[in-house]
C-alpha cells in the first residue's frame, strides 16, 4: 500500500548549525514574505508558536483555512496527520512540518495493514473513522469525523447500520451512548487524555467547586461523567467563553489554556490532573516537538516537506469529501476543499 512520504532535503541546514545570535521571528517573518507562506498552529502547541501563526484552531479548520488561501507554502505546526490532511486538501501547495517525528498516539495505534485485515473481518460495517489517523486509514474509510461533527453525521446513518469507530475507543464509546448505537470499536486512545486522573479531578473541584468541568470526549468515561460541557477543542473554547462562570476546570491538551486567556482574560483555568495530580500529563509529547527554530528551518529547507502518491491521496479525499457533504454547513466546509 502506498503510503505518505515525509521528505527530508539531504542539503538541509540542521538544528545544531544555527547561530545562537540568530533571531527565529524575524527570520521567519521574511520566508513568510519570501516564500508566499502561511503559518498554521493547533490549539496544542506552545503559546509562542500560536502567536506568530496566521491562524490557530483545530486540524481540519485549519487547512480549510489554508486550501482557501493563495499561499505557495504551509506551514502546519501540529502533528502528521495534520499535515497530511493540509496536503490532501491543498495538493498543489508545498506541506511542511517542523519536526517531521511529530506523531500520535491515535495514529500510531491504528496502523493501516491491522485496519485493512479488522475491515475484512466486518464486511457489513461502515467504517467510521476520526480524523486522527494517517492518510493510509483514512484512505480505507468510509466516512471521516472529527469531535465536532461525529455525532451529527452518525445520526444520519440508517438505525440498521453496523458501524465499526476507530481509532480512539472513549471517543466511540462517547458517540455510542449519545446516538444510541452498538459500535464496533478500533482499541485506540490518545496519550494525554487517557491519563486524566478521576480521583484527582474529584479533589481538584473540591478545591473549585464553582469551577465547571469541561472535557474533550475523547477523555475516558471517568472524566466525562463528571464534565459540565463535552466538546471539541474549539467547542471547550467557546464554552468558557460563553460561560458567565469566572474559573473553569479544562480536561484536555493544556495549551488551549493560552487562547482562553485570550480570549476571556478576566477568567481562571486549572488544567486537569495526572494521577499524580500535577497537569504534567495535560502535555502532548508530540505537538512539544515543534519549536521556533524548527519552524524557521522547515520554511528555509522547505523540508520536511509531506508528499502523498495521488492514488493515495484521492482515495483518502474521497471519506473527507463524504464528511464534508454531511456535515452541519456543507456549503461553507466544501469550498475550501475545493
């Protein structure tokens, strides 16, 4: 099966060849002009990198946003299968990531030979599959979903329809009770809401009783049960927005905290604990890879830079474009991917 290739340049000036005198934003401020590039951040990366990014939010958001635009580069700070969606939108774009090792744990646990042979032993199932995997699964879908939209799209499917989910098992299990469906589910979860801690999270509202509770769904049922608002990351973000309550308890990726404080400067956020009780665990490992100085030297070797063989780019297009046309405003979504 073909798969993406993340291509390095054997010319590329490496991380240990930088001057220290060197100053990263303004140098990429001028491959920004130089180059026709657009900067994109996740919600999860650091508040510096979400600072000097033309846009920040969630993964598909994000490279609609960029498909849209008439930028020659992007430059997508966040994860690889991020990147890969930016490319199969965007096909006549140059795709790079700063550090070309930025994986997922949802990803890595749903590896596109075990899926393929998991499909050929449920035939009658649709493959419903969240957006968090490598173009490879994507590409033996039959409909993509993100937190946001999952739900919607399932209720639009026939009662009678076997579903398998994949690849992150709390997120199913989440839409399962909310649709009232029996899904089949992939044994996938992500690296840092699985280790949110209930015994701690009780304590911690014991400290805030006033603070509301807000979870990503793919959080374990453990922090769920207790959540006052589950949703999407930019789904949490407008909650405490919206929410006339002054502090708030956020059990997701901890870096969303840095646009909350943005955007509702007046408020108070505590990151959810690790059974250790620090938010040390609210970290992902993963979106920490990319810095500053790799973002400057993606955008000067315009490497590593995401190639997807177009067989294997049309046939992950194709379970996007279904998600797409299902979603809740697909005049709006199917434009940018256009």
């Amino acid at each position: 099966m073909s798969n993406t290739v993340i291509r390095p340049d054997g010319q590329a000036i490496k991380l240990q060849d930088l001057d220290p005198r060197l100053d990263p934003w303004a140098e990429i401020e001028r491959l920004r002009r130089e180059k026709n590039a657009i900067i994109l951040a996740h919600y999860y990366q650091d508040g510096e990198i979400q600072d000097m990014a033309d846009f920040v939010g969630d993964s598909l958001d994000l490279s609609r946003k960029a498909a849209a635009t008439d930028a020659d580069m992007i430059v997508f700070c966040g994860v690889r299968f991020m990147a890969e969606v930016a490319k199969i939108l965007s096909p006549g774009k140059t795709v790079v990531l700063p550090d070309a090792d930025a994986g997922c744990s949802l990803e890595e646990a749903c590896q596109p030979d075990d899926f393929a042979r998991f499909r050929a032993e449920h035939p009658d199932h649709l493959a419903i599959t969240y957006i968090n995997c490598s173009a490879a699964v994507k590409a033996q879908s039959d409909i993509i979903v993100t937190s946001s939209n999952a739900e919607y799209i399932i209720n639009q499917l026939p009662k009678k329809q076997p579903i398998l989910f994949a690849p992150d098992r709390h997120l199913g299990a989440y839409l399962a009770q909310k649709t009232n469906r029996d899904m089949l589910l992939w044994e996938g979860t992500c690296i840092v809401h699985d280790q949110f801690s209930e015994h701690e999270m009780v304590k911690l509202k014991a400290r805030h009783p006033n603070a509301p509770i807000a979870a990503h769904p793919e959080c374990h049922d453990g922090i769920l049960s207790h959540a006052d608002h589950i949703g999407s990351t930019k789904g949490i973000l407008d909650f405490v927005v919206g929410s006339p309550a002054n502090e708030f308890i956020i059990a997701t990726e901890r870096h969303i905290i840095h646009q909350m404080e943005k955007a509702a400067p007046g408020k108070t956020f505590h990151a959810a604990p690790g059974s250790d009780g620090s938010c040390n665990c609210a970290d992902c490992p993963f979106m920490g890879m990319n810095t500053l100085e790799k973002v400057y030297l993606a955008m000067l070797n315009s490497a590593p830079r995401i190639e997807i063989p177009e067989d294997l780019r049309l046939r992950a297009l194709k379970p996007l474009e279904k998600m797409l046309e299902m979603s809740p405003r697909p005049d709006a979504v199917t434009q940018a991917a256009e």
